[in-house]
C-alpha cells in the first residue's frame, strides 16, 4: 500500500491541479458565454469566442514547441497557470468586446504552452505502463468538471453574478500552478544539438525533425490524422446540436440540458470503466472499436425523433468516447518521445486548428443552404465511415504485431 501511494503520489497531485482547472474551466466557459451576450446581446460576440483558441493554436503552432522541448515544462505549467488566473480575474472589468478579445486571445496563447507542456510533462512523470490507468483517471475529472462546472457556474449566476463565476476560474488557475510548484523538475535535454544559433534556424531545423519523425512514423501519422478528422467533424456537430435538438427533434431547453448531462453520465460511467479495467485493454482496440461505437451513437442521434432515441444516442457516444480518447491520449503520449513532444505536438495542433476553423465555418454554412437535418445526417455518415477506416488500420497493425513477436503480451498495449 505504502509503495503504491508513493508511486500515485506525484501523478495524483498533476492529476488534482489539473481537476481543479477543468473545474474552473467549465465555470468559466458558461459564465463567459453569459457574460458576453449580457454585454452585447449578440450571437456573433458570442459565436466569435469560439474561434479564438483554434487561431491562437494557428499563430504558435510553429514556435511555441521548440520553447516547451527547451525548457522546463514544470515552470512553463506554473508560469501560464499564473499569468491566465491573472487575465481573467481583469476580465469581468473590462467594458469593451475588443479588449476583452484581446485578453481572451493571450489567454489561449498560454493555454497553447500549457497544453503540450503538461502533455509531456505526463510523460515524463507517469511511467509507460500506468499511462493508461493515468488518463483513464484524468478522463473521469474532465467528466467531473462537464457536470460539476455548469452547475457551479450556474448557482454563481443566479445567487451572485457572472463577475463572481469567472473569478473562480482565475482562482483555480492560481490552485492549479501551486499545486505543481510541489511536483518534482523533470527535464530531458533537446536532441536537436545545436549551439548558439538564430532562433529562427532553430524552428527551421525543429520543422524538419518532425517531418522526418512523421515519415519515419507514417502508421502514427495517419491515424492522428483520421482520429482528429473524426473529433472535428464531431466538434463541428457540437455547433449545430442546439438547432438541431430543437427544430428537428423538437426538445425544450429543458431537454436539451438534460441531454447533454445524459451525455456526461456516459461519458462518466465509460471513464469508470477504464479505471478499473485498464490494465486488460488493449490500445488498438479502444481507438478502433470506441471509434465505431462512438460513431454508432452519433448516427442513432443523427435520425431520431424523439427525446428517447437522442438520449440513447447520446449514451453510446458518451459511454465509448471516453474509451477512444483515453486510448488515442495513450498511444499519442507512448509514440511520440517525451523530448520532441512539444515540437511534434504543437505542430500537429497547427493542422488541427485550421482544419477546426475551416469545419465550424463550413458547417455553418452547410447548414443554411442545404438544412441542419442533411448536414447533421451526412456528417455523422463521413464519421462512421472514418472511424470504420481507423478500426481496420488499428486492428490490423495489431494482428501483424502479435504475429511478427513470438509473445503476444510483449506488444499488448502498443500499435
């Protein structure tokens, strides 16, 4: 027991500062949203927060990962934990859209370092074969925060003020980065070897390290690519649901708010699931088959017409969700080495907020010419078709593994 505590010790204090921000995070996002529209009684103020993390992660795609691989990604945590609990906490006195962008943007500047810093930062603390277990966990507090931060959020609103909720967030940021200030400084030294050059000649020689780690690594590529192709589709779904929920289906705000907390219990319940089984599943078939699944619920949604078959939809995608992304979490951190995490990360995060922008605006207007009903049902067919396309890949690089290796439990775990 003692040698157990000792090994969680760690993890579990990363896994507490990173609980408490996602807490604070979906505090924020409710009573953002509230606060602008009360402020502009706009849709468009509303709608334009959301484009500003995918830009911010556009504009640092390139540099912000040759920094993170540089430097300490513990004092990089702490430093954006405290410079973003600073930023909101100025935001509910601002009294002008733009400089309350302004300050949003800078916000999802910071998030852009601490994302992929603590990204390797897991890496390096967790040892390779706990990773599954860690995320599992991590997935249960992010299912936590969905269902707790709304809440919170809401009870703020109504019993103080919107100023009150976003100074939470900035106060969980603060809890955040003192609680990492207590984890241990992990650092593994750049294998870029260069000396005192230009930083510019830096980036250049970082961006060909990751293109020839993504041709060296084409069966990683191309499954980052077709899962991330899956989760924006599916994002770009997120955008229609309330239009979709209410004029095709037919569902009150009512029941649109119950949905979604059906689909947090999903996601809850799958989470709790992964915990307890995670030492007996297997990498490729969580990406592959919780693809599938996950897809299967999209598309049950997809042709419903009443609120019972959308909240059976909503069930199966929340409950194997949480498997796909807790095992493509998994096999992202264990194929990438934790000293180039950063630079493969944030440019890969480059591709994936471009092609976000390009699929929110898209589906917007896909959805005036053609209609919410066509667009929702086609999209979730492109979705179940990409994620049959990634079972096969996963599961077939598995069989071939488990038959070039005389040990099938050597390779279990790995694709």
């Amino acid at each position: 027991m003692k040698e157990s505590f000792r090994e969680w010790k760690a993890p579990g204090l990363l896994l507490s500062a990173v609980g408490i921000s996602y807490i604070g995070d979906f505090i924020y996002l409710v009573a953002l949203n509230l606060f602008v529209f009360a402020k502009t009684d706009s849709v468009a103020a509303v709608a334009g927060l959301w484009i500003i993390g995918p830009i911010a992660g556009i504009i640092t795609g390139f540099w912000s990962g040759s920094m993170i691989d540089r430097l300490y990604k513990k004092h990089i945590m702490i430093l954006t934990d405290v410079i973003r609990g600073c930023l909101v906490a100025i935001i509910p006195l601002l009294s002008e859209l733009w400089s309350i962008y302004l300050v949003l943007f800078v916000i999802s500047l910071c998030s852009s370092f601490f994302k992929p810093a603590s990204t390797a930062y897991t890496v390096q603390l967790v040892p390779k074969e706990k990773l599954l277990r860690y995320n599992s966990i991590s997935s249960i507090l992010i299912t936590g925060s969905l269902v707790l931060g709304p809440a919170i959020a809401g009870a703020l609103v109504q019993f103080s003020s919107y100023q009150v909720a976003i100074w939470c967030n900035a106060f969980s940021f603060l809890i955040s980065g003192f609680l990492i200030f207590f984890l241990p400084n992990l650092h593994l030294k750049s294998d870029s070897g260069e000396g005192k050059i230009k930083y510019l000649n830096v980036i250049i020689n970082d961006l060909k390290m990751v293109l020839t780690f993504l041709k060296k690594n084409q069966h990683f590529l191309v499954v980052y690519v077709l899962f991330q192709f899956i989760m924006t589709l599916a994002i770009a779904l997120d955008s229609q649901e309330v239009i979709f929920t209410q004029k095709v289906i037919g569902l009150t705000e009512s029941q649109f708010s119950l949905l979604m907390s059906i689909t947090g219990l999903g996601y809850l319940a799958g989470s709790l699931l992964m915990s307890v089984f995670a030492k007996k599943m297997t990498i490729p078939y969580l990406i592959g088959f919780g693809s599938i699944l996950f897809s299967a619920g999209y598309v049950i949604y997809s042709f419903s017409t009443t609120f019972l078959v959308a909240s059976l939809g909503f069930i199966i995608l929340g409950f194997f969700s949480s498997f796909a992304n807790t095992g493509f979490q998994t096999f992202f951190q264990q194929s990438i080495p934790s000293q180039q995490m950063g630079r493969i990360g944030t440019t890969l995060s480059l591709f994936q907020s471009s092609l976000l922008i390009i699929t929110i605006l898209l589906a917007g207007l896909l959805s005036e010419v053609f209609g919410v009903k066509y667009l929702v049902i086609g999209t979730t067919l492109i979705i179940a078709l990409s994620a049959f396309s990634l079972c096969l890949l996963t599961t077939s690089s598995h069989f071939k593994q488990k038959r070039s290796i005389p040990s099938a439990g050597s390779v279990k775990g790995e694709i």
